[in-house]
C-alpha cells in the first residue's frame, strides 16, 4: 500500500510593490531571494503564489527549514516621517 504525501497548506505575507514603469514586484518577507511580478494586482498575486511553492519546494529539496508563515492575517501600511539629520 502506498502512502500519501500529506501536503501542508503555508499562509505567507506578499508585498506589492508599484514601479514606476507598471505593474508589481512582489517580495516575501519571511522567504528571502523570494520575488514576482505581474502587470497587476491580480496578476502579480498569482504568479507570488507560482514563486512560493517553487521556492518552498527548492527549500525542502535541500532539506532547508520551511518557514511556518502566518496564521492570522498581516496588515500592512505605509507611513510618512520626517527626520532632522545632524
């Protein structure tokens, strides 16, 4: 009898990152060297998704540690500050 593999589903944080030539570069924090694009959001979302399992993948390959990722949402936003430089 064979047996199954057992897949584990991972929740990870994407940034969409504009450029200023169009579409979103995408990085994943908790995954260095992890990044995608696309033209746009939707896009870019579903190629993160490709890049991901590619990378989790190569990371189980060189029996590297999976990084768990989250399990609630992460909110993110952008702010503004001023610094005074001495």
């Amino acid at each position: 009898m064979k047996r199954r593999k057992i897949k584990k589903v991972y929740s990870y944080q994407i940034n969409l990152v504009p450029e200023k030539e169009g579409g979103y570069t995408v990085l994943v924090p908790l995954l260095p060297g992890c990044v995608s694009y696309g033209a746009t959001i939707e896009e870019a979302t579903e190629n993160a998704k490709e890049a991901i399992s590619m990378h989790l993948e190569n990371l189980a390959a060189h029996k590297q540690a999976i990084p768990e990722g989250h399990e609630t949402p992460v909110f993110t936003t952008l702010v503004s500050v001023t610094a005074s430089h001495v």
